[in-house]
C-alpha cells in the first residue's frame, strides 16, 4: 500500500514513519484492537499491538514532550500532586500580615507580626485555594478543612491574588513561590470570610495584632474558624 501525505499550510518537511490501524469486528464483543505499524519505503510494515505504554508515547512524540524529564526532588510538605495541580500544606507560623484595604484601622497594622493558622494550599492551573487546618500535625485524608478569617479568601476556598503578576508554576518545586504570593501580599478586600467574625473584620485584626504583640499565643484561635465539612479527601475526589 502506497501512502503520501501533504500538509499545505506547513513549510516543514514531514516523513510518514508509522501508522496506526484500528481493527473491529461486528460479531465480536470487544470494541475492536488497534496496532501500531512502522512505515518502509512508503509501505505499511507489521506492528504490534497499540497498548497504553505506545498510546502515551504517540501523544507525548504529537506533543513535543517526547524528552525525557529530570527527576524532581517532592518536598515533604506536598500531600499530593497531579496534571498542573499540586497540594500541600503550611505549619502554623509567626509572620507579617499585610494589609492595603480601605479601612484605616487595618492599614495602620499592616506589617504586624501574627500567628497564622495551619494552612492547607491546592494550586490548579494557576488558581489557588487555601484552607486552615486544626492543630499543627501533617494531614491526613480525614483532616478536616476551614474557612479562615482572611481577606481575599472566599468561602470557598479560592484566594483572589495581587493582578498582573506572572504566577509560578503548578507543581512541587514551586510551592515556596505559592506561599509568598500567600503571606507576602497585601490583603486587600474582604470575601466571605467576614462573615465568620462578630463585630467586623477590622476589630478582629486590630485586637488580634495587639494581642501577639504583648504575648504571641502558640496557636491561632480556633473560635475564629468556620468549619467548612470538607475533609482533605473530599479535594482528591473532586474532579474540576
């Protein structure tokens, strides 16, 4: 069988090096085989038989990821990682918190030095979330997960960043980059989570920096946590 193949659009050269051949049978109750042929003098060769291990090798040859990837040192923080997604999470933490937000009385606090709560992060093709976690122990599938008392943080979970930036990768190796984005920016405007304080976002803040800069508790309050029912599990599942 004599095969030719021009592309008009392209000013590349090609050569056809292989083939693949779908097979089926009517009075089979299988879907059908396929196999993947190499090519010589423009004629199909035997092949053997298109297994996964041959599929991912077609897609990643299509793609230009036919390279072979370095090994990547994981971080021992990362809970977990996939295609552009990477979660992990945070030890509580005595830092910065930094605000730019139209009330006064947080601007005048910005830079203040804060317990922050335990933190569990989940980037997904550059969208980020961030959970607070109970107590400061690794998490397991049932850790349960909560909404925190911070602005640009909705109440579901996904943290509004700074606009314009050019944001790290989603994958391990980038996590530190994730968290400075998190701790190093400026909290701006409110999201749900100003609904979980009585008495209003500002007074919590307010209070809570005076109350680490004469003593800095161990741990965040608790009381200022909502409960989400989401346990860390739940995220594996999800399929978005």
């Amino acid at each position: 069988m004599q095969l030719k193949c021009e592309l008009a659009d392209s000013k590349a050269s090609y050569e056809l090096e292989m083939a693949v051949l779908i097979y089926s049978n009517k009075s089979a109750k299988v879907s059908g085989v396929a196999s993947v042929n190499p090519i010589k003098d423009g004629k199909i060769m035997p092949g053997r038989p298109l297994d996964g291990s041959a599929l991912n090798q077609i897609i990643n040859d299509l793609s230009g990821n036919n390279k072979r990837k370095r090994l990547e040192f994981i971080p021992e923080r990362v809970l977990a990682q996939g295609n552009k997604a990477v979660m992990w999470w945070s030890p509580s933490r005595v830092a910065p918190i930094w605000f730019k937000a139209r009330e006064d009385k947080l601007n005048a606090i910005s830079g203040a030095m804060v317990r922050y709560p335990s933190i569990l992060f989940r980037v997904i093709d550059g969208r980020m979330c961030a959970w607070a976690l109970y107590g400061n122990n690794r998490p397991v599938g049932t850790s349960m997960l909560f909404q925190m008392p911070f602005y640009n943080c909705s109440g579901d979970g996904w943290v509004c960043l700074p606009q314009g930036i050019k944001l790290p990768a989603s994958e391990p190796g980038a996590i530190a980059d994730w968290e400075k984005l998190f701790y190093d920016s400026n909290f701006s405007h409110a999201g749900m989570g100003v609904a979980i304080i009585k008495g209003g976002h500002a007074k919590f803040w307010t209070r809570y920096a005076n109350q680490c800069k004469h003593k800095m508790p161990k741990r965040f309050p608790a009381e200022f946590l909502l409960s989400t029912n989401i346990k860390l599990e739940d995220l594996l599942n999800e399929e978005k």
